[in-house]
C-alpha cells in the first residue's frame, strides 16, 4: 500500500526554500534595475596625454592666414604654437618652461623636439621641456650668466647680477660642465 503522507527529501526542502527566497527578494530586484537603468554613468575623468613632438615654434594666425587666405591684420598679436612634422598644429600654452619659445624669435628657426601635455578634447600643449635638433644631434637649450655661472630658462637679465644671459646649445652628451658660449 502507498504512503498517502509523502515524506519530503531534505534537498527538495532546499530547493523549495531557495525558490521562496527568490520569490520574496524578485519585487527588491526589479526595483533595482529599474533604479539602476535609469541612472548616470560615473563620467570618466580625462586627463592630459602626454607628447613628445619634433616641429617647429609658427605664429598661428599667420599659418591660417597663409594655408586659408584668412584676413590678417599687419599689426597682429601673435598666437605662436608647433606645427608638428606629421602636420598638426598644436597652441603653446604661456608658462615658465615655454617663455622663451615666445620671447627668443632665434628658437623659431630651429627645429625642435618637445616634451608636454595636450589637454582633453583640444590640441592646447603645455611645454614641460624642449631640445633643438642641429645637424641630427640633440642639443640642450638654456641661457646662462658667465659671470654668475647661473643657468635660466628664458632670456633676459641674469637674477643675480642683472648681466645679460647668452643662449647655450649643447650637445645633450657633452662632457663640459661649464659652457662657454
């Protein structure tokens, strides 16, 4: 004869156990997503990318005016920025470590590697350093009082005596210690 009392398997308690969780928790669950779904996503912050370019230190407004035919006024303010080999422009940003790129018109003519930052979404480079390329060897630029042995980084007057300080280019692997100029 057959039990009519059917004796429950420890496992099927389990299971039954499981599904009324889940049952009880989907209403918390579906709320969730629909939380969830509406929500931002958390913007990831951009940051600076980091460069180095070879090119040459242009006066912006002249590169337009010149490539598109834009009108020029002759006593314009200079937006100076490199024109990289690869034909980019990008716009110098004026800080400390590029005030000579905007004061020596002599760096201009020479073709130059830099170091620096471009900004998120735009093509504003911050100068972190720059070297001169002169007959394929790199050289180091800087300006530096012969009297004070003092090294700047712009041109001008020496901090110390008030001299004028000479534009140095060396070789970035030269052994002398005290450039003569």
């Amino acid at each position: 004869m057959k039990n009519i009392n059917p004796v429950l398997d420890p496992t099927d308690g389990q299971k039954m156990k499981t599904m009324i969780n889940i049952n009880n928790l989907s209403p918390i669950f579906i709320i969730l997503l629909v939380f969830i779904s509406g929500a931002k996503q958390v913007e990831k912050k951009l940051e600076p990318e980091d460069v180095k370019l070879k090119g040459r230190i242009v006066c912006l407004s002249e590169e337009i005016h010149h490539h598109y035919k834009m009108e020029l006024s002759a006593d314009h303010q200079h937006l100076y920025g490199l024109k990289s080999d690869n034909g980019k422009y990008y716009t110098l940003l004026r800080t400390s470590l590029s005030e000579a790129l905007f004061l020596d018109l002599r760096l201009h003519e020479k073709d130059l590697i830099v170091k620096g930052r471009v900004f998120p979404n735009s093509q504003l480079l911050e100068l972190m350093s720059f070297k001169s390329i002169m007959d394929g060897v790199l050289h180091e630029i800087y300006y530096y009082c012969d009297t004070c042995y003092i090294r700047a980084v712009s041109p001008g007057n020496c901090d110390c005596c008030q001299a004028p300080v000479v534009l140095i280019e060396k070789p970035v692997n030269s052994d002398t210690l005290i450039p003569s100029p």
